[in-house]
C-alpha cells in the first residue's frame, strides 16, 4: 500500500471492530464508526454551507470529543483548534484573523468564544456528544449559510489545519497544514516509535496544540492503534488513567513529566500493573536527570523528540533500542531532513559547527498564510529555518543549543513576548514593555517582563498583572514584573530581550 497522503486516508489503516478513540468510562469508537463518523460530519458541514478549506474554528474541552472533531472536520473542511483558556479579547483575534466560517463549540458551552463569534456574525455549529454512545461520537447542529463551496472528502493539498505560532512579530502567525504535511508528520512518528495495531496511547496533551494532535491522535490512527483521551492532564489522576487505559505509551511535555515523577513513589503499583512500552517526550527540553529518573521509574526507554508547529510536529528523535538513545540531544532526523545553516544563510555547516537548525521534507508547511515577508525570512534555498541553534555530532544526533527567535517556551507553552508588550503598553501608567524569558526550575523557562512609567504615574506590579490576564490567557501572565528608569540595552545598543533575565540576575 502507499503511503496515506490525507488523513481519510491513513484512518484505513484500522480494522473495522478494532477501537479507535476511546475514553475514561466509555466504550471506544472503533475505526468502523470513526469512519461513518467522518461520512457524516463531512455531509453535515456540506449541508451548513462549509466546504473544504473553509477554516472552521473549534473551542472543546479536552477530550474524545475534541480528538473525534479535529479528525473529522479535517475531512471536509479546515480545522483552526483553539485553546480554551483565551478570554474574549483573543479569541476576537484569532476568529478575525482566521476568518473562521463557523465556530464549534460543545452544546451547553459557555465559552467567551460564543459570545465574540455573535459579534463578528462567524456561525456557531454546536457539536451534540451522546455521553452514553462510544466515546467521541457525535453531531452536529447549525443553521445552513448558503452553499459549500468544495465538497467532499479533502485531499492530499486541501488544508487539515491552521494552527498560530508565536513569531517574533506582535501577532501570531498562520501556519496552515495540508493533509500530505500531517499525514507525513503522523507517519513519521509510526516509524519512530514503531507504532502498530497494538498499541494504545494516553493522551494527556492539549488537543489544541500540534503535539497532541498529531504526536498522540494521528499517529496511533494511522497506526491502526488507538488513542486513549483523557481529560487533559491531571497528575493526581494519571496513575488509575494508566490503570484504565491499560496504554502502551504516552507523550507529554517535560513539565507533565516531572508531574508524574514527584508521584511516582506513592503509585509503584499502579506503574507495575501497567506496563509501557515506551514514553516520548516533546516540545521543550527534556533534562536528562528527569529522562534518567522516568527511565526508572518505567523501567522503559524515554524517547526525547523535537517538534514544532510548521513542522506538523516531529524533525527529530532519538531512536527506539537497540540504537542508543542519547540524553541532552534531541536525536536523529526523523522525517525531514536536518541540516544546520549558518546563521547568515545559504551555506550548510558540517558536522560538530553551531549554527541555525533548518528542514526540509513532505511534512513542512509550504509556508505561513498571506505573509511574504515572514515566508521570505522562514525560507532560503528550500530550507525552512526554524529560529532554533544546533549542532549535529558524527552520528547525526542533534543537540538544541539555543534560540535565535523570541519566543518564550514556558514548559512547552510558547508565548510571543511582543503580545504582552502590547498589552502592557496600554495599561495608562506604563511608558514602555519589555517582555521576557526567565529561568524556571520545572517550567524550564517563565514570563518576565520589564517596565518603564509614564512620569509621575504609579502602578504595582499585581495590577500590571491582572490588567494583562484581563486580556491574555493565565500562562501568558508576567510571574515578574521589574519596574525600571529605562529598558536596559544589549551591548549593540539594541534592546536585547535574549539574556535579560541573566543581565537583571532574576529567575522564578
Ligand atoms: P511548537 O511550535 O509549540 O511545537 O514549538 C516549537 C519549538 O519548541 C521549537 O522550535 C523549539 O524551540 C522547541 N522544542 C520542541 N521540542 C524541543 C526539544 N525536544 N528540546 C528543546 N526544544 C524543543
């Protein structure tokens, strides 16, 4: 068989009876009912007027449901997951700047979402789950808005996802995802986990983000094997999770890792009960202490992956034994090409040389929506530059040296510091904003921000930060606010945000 290059098609890869999206205290949908399931919300989105790339906004808890959604709607139309956690003010951004046909949200929701899709006129379609029916089954119910303009089922270069990435610019870009991208990404993840029928992951990740989606969700589809949603992630349940899902593996972010691990020793029985095959690690970086401890604990290799949004995830990965694993490095290609590019461009470094980490492969977007200028600077010579810095040793392992981009990764939640800027900036006492990363023992990296006042104006630091978290979602929020007479300079005479935290001597 060739390989899938839509995500209708990689769902073929599952038996009809063999489960496909279960849940806790629910019977699994099985991959005969996943499929109905995708005739039917492709039929229904056609009738309400939505077609193919038609983004499509979805707002759902965690959970079956969600998974089930992302899945289908990405059959007949283009899916925009958004986190749930945004108030009212983000939610108008990423509706507008999506230009969203339709909101989807659970029957019943009471979501900011709804309120702003009224104002904008974006149609709401409310996803009817059946809690007695398998897990993540479901309708949906809205009222037709004219004629669909592409019907039926995406193919390989219709869109499957947008998902925003925090650039080093105030907004948030669009990455649009097609379905050869994700089915790439999804195949690639099979091939380094060896991923079969038989396998089960725990889904704790958010499903908003690409790492649940395409780590946990599309891989174990097109693997044939099943996904086991949980409600998101909570370490107090983790351990009778495992004990209901009965999972081969599961993926989480190094945070979520930690978690588990400062609980372990209280649930020796629950881990024994449950044997893994293996756990994957992503999205940040993964202390090789912590990789060491849940080794242990597991007693099963730790498989640390680098992925990133435009990537539909995974670039590299260590590999499953007998091939080593080696700690601190983020792996081998695993998918894409690899290579490292000076930082100036187009030249390829050699092996052993820091420079920036490019990609190249069927997984890669082909570039973020109506923006050619950050496309212009994402790519040189067909290479994607990711903003990170790395350098490959003699076997092809890449270690992650640092960043080139702006980013902050808060345990793996990726915040762009020019959208807190902006925030602060229109508090009325506050002259200039100067957002940034500060070291964290366990989220590995926090918001920090630095800040001028107008003058003769005062404002404390707990009011900056609630007038912020009025406006952006919790993880966004400063933890530090440091008032200064002016933002300090990088020694070019710029403002430097890379090194800040180390320049003012503040961690968390
Ligand atoms: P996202 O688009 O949210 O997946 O974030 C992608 C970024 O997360 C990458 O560009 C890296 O900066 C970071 N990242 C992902 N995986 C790792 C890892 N294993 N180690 C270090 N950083 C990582």
């Amino acid at each position: 068989m060739s390989a899938a290059t839509s995500i209708a098609e990689l769902l073929a890869a599952g038996r009809d009876e063999a489960p496909a999206i279960a849940a806790p205290g629910r019977m699994p949908l099985t991959y005969a009912g996943l499929r109905r399931l995708v005739t039917d919300t492709v039929a229904t989105l056609n009738r309400l007027g939505i077609g193919r790339n038609d983004p499509v906004a979805i707002v759902l808890p965690n959970g079956p449901e969600m998974a089930a959604a992302f899945v289908s709607i990405a059959c007949g139309a283009t899916t925009a997951p958004l986190n749930p956690a945004y108030r009212a003010d983000e939610f108008d951004f990423y509706l507008g700047d999506l230009d969203a046909r339709a909101l989807v949200v659970e029957r019943g929701s009471e979501s900011a979402a709804i309120a702003v899709a009224r104002q904008r006129g974006v149609p709401i379609v409310e996803l009817v789950a059946d809690p007695a029916g398998p897990a993540g089954a479901f309708v949906l119910e809205g009222t037709a808005t004219g004629a669909a303009g592409a019907t039926g089922l995406a193919g390989d270069d219709d869109v499957a996802l947008v998902l925003h990435t925090s650039g080093t610019t105030s907004r948030p870009k669009i990455v649009p995802l097609r379905h050869r991208n994700v089915a790439a990404s999804a195949r690639n993840i099979r091939v380094a986990l060896g991923l079969t029928p038989a396998d089960r992951c725990l889904n704790i990740m958010p499903l908003f983000h690409i790492h649940g989606l395409i780590a946990a969700v599309l891989s174990s589809l097109g693997a044939g094997g099943s996904v086991f949603c949980a409600p998101g992630f909570n370490a107090l349940r983790f351990f009778s999770q495992l004990g209901e899902a009965r999972p081969t593996w599961y993926t989480a972010v190094p945070t979520m890792h930690q978690a588990i691990l400062a609980r372990a020793e209280r649930n020796r029985e629950a881990i024994a009960a449950s044997p893994l095959r293996l756990i994957r690690s992503s999205s940040a970086s993964l202390p090789p202490q912590v990789m060491r401890a849940l080794e242990e604990t597991f007693s099963v290799p730790v498989i640390e992956s680098y992925g990133m949004t435009e990537a539909a995830h995974q670039m590299a990965s260590n590999p499953l034994p007998p091939r080593p694993r080696k700690p601190g490095t983020v792996g081998v290609a695993a998918g894409p090409e690899v290579a490292i590019m000076d930082e100036l461009g187009p030249d390829l470094l050699p092996q052993g040389e820091v420079g920036e980490v490019v990609i190249r492969g069927d997984n890669v977007t082909a570039g973020y929506a109506a923006n050619p200028e950050a496309n212009a600077k994402a790519f040189t010579d067909g290479w994607f530059r990711t903003g990170d810095q790395g350098m490959l040793d003699a076997e092809g392992y890449l270690t992650i040296t640092g960043r080139l981009k702006e980013l902050i990764n808060r345990g793996g939640e990726k915040i762009s510091p020019r959208e807190v800027d902006e925030v602060l900036m229109d508090h009325p006492a506050v002259d200039q904003a100067l957002t940034f990363s500060m070291p964290h023992d366990k989220l590995g990296e926090e918001v920090a921000a630095v800040v001028v006042l107008v003058e003769g104006s005062s404002a404390v630091e707990q009011e900056l930060r609630e007038f912020v978290a009025r406006r952006l979602a919790d993880f966004k929020v400063p933890r530090r606010i440091v008032f200064l007479a002016e933002i300090p300079k990088g020694a070019t005479g710029k403002l430097q945000r890379i090194g800040l935290a180390q320049r003012l001597g503040i961690s968390a």
